[in-house]
C-alpha cells in the first residue's frame, strides 16, 4: 500500500506546533503509518527495552568517567546513529533471506523504504544537532552564539524526543513486521558493547564495574526483547522466521461494533418488553391504578384445581 499525501503526520502538525519541539518528533518520529500496539504488557515491556537501549547506546560509564559532557554525549549519540545507519539494513536483509520461501521483498517494498527515510531522518537530525553545538562552541560572535544557539535549543528537544520515539518503534519497522523492533534492539545493543569487551578498553572503571555498565545494557535489552518477541508468538502467533505476507493480521484496536440488528436495546435485566406484559405496566397513562376501587384480578377467577 503506497503513502497517501499527509499519511506520514497523519494531519497532526499545525502552524502553531513549530513552537512545540516535543510534538514536531512525535509526529515526525512515530508517522501514522506504524502500527499501533497490539498488547499493553508487549507496551510496557518496549519502555524498559528503550530504556536498557539508551544506555547501551550513550554509555552511563562516560557520565561516571568524567562526570557530564555534552559534547561527548552527542558524539556517543552520532556514533550510535551511524552504526544503525549501517546495522538496521544489514539485519532487516538477513531477514529478508530467512523470509525468502514465504515471500518476496516486493510485497514489503512501502514499509521498508519507508522506514529507510525514517532511518536516514534521524540520523541526519543528530548530525545537525551536532554541527549547531559545534558551531556555538567555536564561535565568539555574540550574534550568532544567540541565533545559532536558539536554534541548537529547539533541535536539541526535537531530536531528544525523536531518539525516544524511534528507539520505540525502531525506525518503523514495525510497520514490516512486529518482531523487528526487538531484534534491531538486541542487534544493535551488542554490537555497540562488544568492542569494549574485544579490546577491553573499561573507560577508566574497574573491572566490576566496567562488566557492569558495559553487559548490563544488552544483556537486559535481550531479555526483554525475548520476552517482547514470546509474548507476540503466544498471543498473536507472530513469528520471527515467518514472511509478514503470511501472517493472519492481528485485530487492530478500534471501536466498538455496533449492535447486530435484531438485538433487545440495553435496559433493566429485570423489566420485560412492555409489548409482553400480560399486565400491563402499572403506572401507564390510562392503566388500572393498583389502589383503585375493585381491582381487576390479576389471575383467571377460576380455580387452578377446577374446584
């Protein structure tokens, strides 16, 4: 299904919405075309896997190394965001050849160059972002420290809450298959812990804690990405190794049904239709009031044992 004008924000930014960073990325980073979540657990879950993922990306160990620095943060956050540039397409084709019996690529071209551009966006925001502090950094003229750095305030929100909707939704390749996101995240967070384990490099920690900051990230994000994943396959039936064409889509959240035709109209489980009631309501507008003189009987005068 190709993308329709204004599908990609869904109609959600206004002239006003300039002023407010925070709703620009959501827009932006979680376009309409992904799919909405199937699962509040498979939700919750996808929090703390953002979580665990942004340590392994920026590293908690440099905070503690050095104490905060701004600039290295956002050059943790650039190198992170080139080693997606390259891993997201190298693992989403290792799936496409695991999918190859199931499918074809062509059925997944939308979402995937989709997601692509999603990818490619970002990246590019951190690269500014990073250029702008730079600049603000290298320059003395109090001209361009105020314009540049009112600049370098709005994309510093703007990309912060992007990097949370997209380590989320990982770039929107949900909208490929539901299993990706957790595999990009267990992929990446390993791939950014196993050079400090290959050369050893512990950033000035000790030993105990160097194993801590550096294991503990992707080992929390694969957990969690195992359980997302199980979760999806137990519930829903969605396998990692199967072709999205060939998975049953899964009921997408949305309205209630109307009522089938035919069907009483919701009311008092204990007042029958009145059209039924062989005696009438009692305070119906020209009824026989109970109180009144002579009360017609309810029942037949005859006796119920012919006596």
């Amino acid at each position: 299904m190709a993308r329709t004008r204004g599908s990609w924000t869904g109609g959600a930014l206004t002239v006003g919405s300039v002023l407010k960073p925070q709703d620009v990325a959501r827009a932006v980073f979680h376009p309409a075309w992904i799919p909405q979540p199937l699962d509040p657990s498979v939700e919750r879950l996808k929090k703390f896997r953002v979580i665990a993922g942004a340590v392994a990306s920026l590293g908690v160990y440099t905070f503690i190394e050095g104490g905060f620095d701004f600039t290295e943060l956002l050059e943790n956050a650039m190198t992170a965001s080139v080693v997606l540039l390259f891993l997201t397409p190298l693992t989403v084709g290792a799936m496409l050849w695991v999918w190859r019996r199931g499918g074809t690529v062509r059925q997944l071209r939308v979402p995937l160059l989709n997601s692509l551009l999603l990818l490619l966006l970002f990246v590019g925001c951190v690269a500014a972002l990073l250029g702008l502090v730079q600049t603000v950094n290298g320059s003395a003229n109090a001209a361009v420290i105020i314009g540049v750095g009112l600049t370098m305030m709005w994309m510093l929100i703007f990309t912060a809450y992007g990097a949370v909707r997209v380590s989320g939704n990982f770039f929107g390749t949900a909208a490929t298959h539901r299993c990706l996101p957790p595999l990009l995240a267990m992929v990446t967070s390993w791939l950014v812990a196993v050079p400090d384990l290959v050369t050893g490099d512990l950033h000035g920690l000790s030993l105990t804690l160097g194993i801590v900051f550096i294991l503990g990230a992707p080992v929390t994000v694969t957990a969690i990405a195992l359980l997302e994943m199980g979760r999806l396959k137990r519930r829903y039936g969605i396998r990692l190794k199967a072709h999205p064409a060939t998975l049953t889509p899964a009921p997408a959240p949305g309205p209630v049904p109307p009522m089938p035709p035919g069907m009483p109209p919701a009311g008092s489980p204990y007042l029958p239709p009145q059209g039924g009631n062989p005696y009438g309501h009692p305070y119906a507008p020209g009824g026989q009031h109970p109180y009144a003189p002579h009360p017609q009987p309810p029942y037949n005068p005859q006796h119920p044992y012919g006596g």
